[in-house]
C-alpha cells in the first residue's frame, strides 16, 4: 500500500526538464513552418489577383451585353452593379484595367 502511494504522489505533475523539452518540440515545429506559411501566402495572393483579374472580364461582358457598349473604366463598373468598391479599389492597386 505505501509504495502504491509513493507511485502515485511521483507522478502527480510534470518536471520542470519535461516541460522544456516540450517547449523545445512546439519551438522546432514553429521555425520549420512559419516560413513555408508566409511563401503560401504570396502564391494565395497571385491567385486572389487571378481570380479578379477574371472576375473584371466577366463583368466587363456583362456590362457589354446588357449596354452593347464596352465600359470605359471601373467606376463604370461599380455604378452599373457589377463589381463592389472594395473590387474596384483592389484592381487599382494591382493594375488591372478595362479593355
């Protein structure tokens, strides 16, 4: 019974080397991913601008057949329900335009 008891109050919390050493661990994994996140991110922001890119072609068409006239900017755009501000704004920044 008391090396029953003496077992027990042993393994009642964790020793201050174990903790470290899972510090240790959850430190590593975070170096080993941070940077293949942040490279993600540019490829995720290409394709966002892929996808505008597209998305300002298609409504451009729109436009063409519900006008029969090309729009000759954005704001066009935006006025006739097309595209959203917020659309707008960011194929300013990255160039995109109306052809």
């Amino acid at each position: 019974m008391k090396l029953l008891q003496k077992l027990k109050k042993k393994n009642d919390g964790f020793t201050l080397l174990e903790m470290l050493i899972v510090l240790l661990v959850i430190a590593v994994l975070i170096i080993l991913f941070v940077p293949n996140l942040s490279k993600q991110q540019a490829s995720i922001n290409k394709q966002g601008d892929d996808a505008l890119s597209k998305v300002i072609q298609t409504q451009t068409e729109m436009y063409y057949l519900d006008n029969n006239e090309r729009p000759k900017d954005l704001d066009e755009l935006v006025q006739g329900g097309y595209i959203s501000k917020e659309q707008k704004d960011k194929a300013e920044k990255i160039g995109i335009k109306v052809e």
